[in-house]
C-alpha cells in the first residue's frame, strides 16, 4: 500500500468522528434526542479509533492532529453541549453552562496539542466530559450543576491517567 493511501486511513476515521457530531447536531434539531446522544457516543468509537490506527501504521501527522481537535470540538464539545441545552428549560445559568462546555473544551484540546502529556492526561478529556453529557442525553436528563462541572474539569489542572 502506498504511504498515501495509509495516511488517509486514520483521518477517515477522524472524518468519520466529525460527521457523528454533524448527524448529532442534525438529529437534535429535529427533536430524536436519543439518536443525537447515540452519536455522540460514535463519534468516541471513531475518536479512540483514530489516534490508535494512526500509530499503528505509523503514520502520524500534524494536520491529523489539529483535523482530530476540531473533529473533537464538534462531536465531543458542540454536539453534547446542545443536546444539554435542548432537554434543559432555558435560564441564564444554563446558557452559561452551553457556553462554557465547548469553550473550555476547546481551550482544553488547545492546551494538550501545545503541550502533549505522556502517560497522563491534565483535565478532563474532552472525550470523557462529552460521554458524560451523552449519557445523560440517553435518559432524556440535563443537569446545569454537572454540566458546568464537567467542563471546568476539563480546563482543571487535575492528572487523568491515560488508558
């Protein structure tokens, strides 16, 4: 196989991470709550598959990098954050809330493709914070107080080791 073609390999699973949190979002607009945290919880198989195949093949790249914390902003930090806001009667703190979860996310990812960790994660995965949101998502339950928990963890200076 050509070293092309085993480059795209883990970026179609990136790609792949990305449009779960497009049909995410799409779903959720149209009122399939369930379907929307479903594929929030794809976009993690394609997230945790991706990175994995990419060093497998020993095809690592930096536009693999930054394509995966965008994919992530969207499906793990955007896609979760509206499926919160959509079950949750609105009020100021939970606009705070839907604000500061991508927001904190995305600083969070920032922060980690400056200065990658080995052996352990500081702050709470992306990944990890919008599982949490989807699985609420799957029983139909919102909750501002974690939500705006989950997302300072995110940006905390708290060790996670990685599995």
């Amino acid at each position: 196989m050509t070293n092309q073609f085993l480059k795209a390999i883990p970026n179609l699973f990136t790609i792949g991470n990305l449009l779960s949190g497009v049909f995410s979002i799409t779903f959720n607009m149209n009122g399939y709550y369930r379907a929307a945290a479903l594929c929030i919880f794809l976009s993690t198989a394609f997230d945790f598959f991706d990175g994995k195949i990419a060093r497998k093949l020993k095809v690592n790249s930096e536009l693999g990098v930054e394509l995966d914390s965008l994919a992530d902003i969207v499906s793990l930090g955007v896609a979760p954050a509206l499926l919160f806001y959509s079950l949750h009667a609105p009020s100021p703190f939970t606009t705070l809330a839907f604000m500061l979860f991508p927001t904190m996310g995305a600083l969070r990812l920032a922060k980690f493709n400056v200065k990658p960790t080995v052996g352990h994660f500081i702050g709470l995965p992306i990944t990890a914070a919008g599982l949490m949101v989807a699985t609420m998502g799957i029983f139909l339950y919102s909750n501002t107080l974690i939500t705006v928990i989950l997302a300072l963890l995110m940006v905390s200076p708290i060790r996670i080791k990685k599995l």
